[in-house]
C-alpha cells in the first residue's frame, strides 16, 4: 500500500484554497489548508510534507519565510 501524499497549501483566499483543495483530494493527495502565512510556516516546519503550494501574492512576510523555510530542509 502507497502513503498518501501530503500537500500543504497556504492561501488567503477562501475560494481559491476551496478550489485546489477539492482539485488535489480529487488526485488522492491529503490536503492541510492554512490561511495565514505564520500558521503554514509551523506546519512547515513541523515537516511530513511531500509538496508546498504557496499563495502567489503572499500577503506576509511569513509566506516569504516559509518558501525560505522550505527551500533549506
């Protein structure tokens, strides 16, 4: 049996999050949401993620942290 693979999405808006979220549970990915950049940093580092989607515009500093973050484990 293969593990499920784990996406952490970090989007502010609650439509956009709506649609990939249903988009990557549709392809059997396990889907954590979070919609502030500070809260998808701790995620982030707590680590267990196959793949990282990050809000285009970031809104915070901490989205630009956690692409940082992400880049160097």
């Amino acid at each position: 049996m293969t593990a499920t693979r784990r996406v952490l999405l970090v989007e502010d808006d609650a439509h956009i999050a709506d649609l990939l979220t249903l988009h990557l549970r549709d392809e059997g990915l396990e889907v954590m949401h979070c919609a502030r950049g500070d809260d998808g940093l701790r995620q982030l580092e707590r680590g267990g993620w196959d793949a990282l989607v990050l809000d285009i515009m970031p809104v915070s500093y901490t989205h630009l942290r956690a692409h940082e973050t992400k880049a160097n484990l």
